[in-house]
C-alpha cells in the first residue's frame, strides 16, 4: 500500500516540509527529538541537546543506526549537530519544529 503525500509548494518549502514529516514518521526519531529537548541530560556539560554517545546509550541502538537517524533528522532540518572535541552534540531546531506542527494543522 502506498502512502500518497501531496506537497504544498505555495510557500516555497513543500520539500522540506515533506521531508521533515517523513523524519518524524519513525517513533525512534520522535523519541530522539524528544529528549533532544530535555534540558540538563547532557553528559558533556551542555545544558541543552546531547552528544551522540547520549543518545546512543538512552535509544539502545548502535552508533551506526543512531547515525542514521541524526542524518535524517539533520536533514530535514529538525537537529543540528557540532564537532565537541571527539564527541557529536545535537540539538533540536525548536523553530522548525514549531514551524513544521504550526504547518501541519494549517494543511489538515
């Protein structure tokens, strides 16, 4: 069964927008985004976001599949993500998450 996904492109972003829903269609990304906007779990000292090695320990999956998951989220704009010495940090994008609920009632 396919899953038909129009894009409202009357903005400009229909593609990011897109993207960004089918980031947040798997639970484990949700579940990332989520803590990523817990404050004060973060293991390098960061009061927000937390480093890949975090995540990896709270999601129980490798360092691979968490990769893979940031990738995704980074893309569509969700996360970001800096070099912390030999440590990843990610953070959540609060603006675009915002932006991307804010949208999604409008088009429904």
């Amino acid at each position: 069964m396919a899953i038909f996904i129009p894009m409202n492109t009357k903005n400009g972003n229909g593609h990011l927008f897109t993207e960004q829903l089918r980031a947040v269609a798997d639970p484990t990304r949700r579940r990332i985004l989520k803590m990523l906007g817990e404050k004060g779990h973060c293991s390098i000292g960061e009061s927000t976001g937390l480093c890949a090695r975090d995540i990896e320990a709270k999601i129980k999956l490798s360092q691979p599949t968490i990769s893979h998951h940031m990738k995704i989220l980074a893309d569509a704009g969700l996360v970001t993500g800096q070099r912390r010495g030999q440590w990843m940090w990610y953070r959540r994008d609060d603006t675009a998450v915002r932006q991307m609920t804010k949208r999604f009632r409008e088009e429904l």
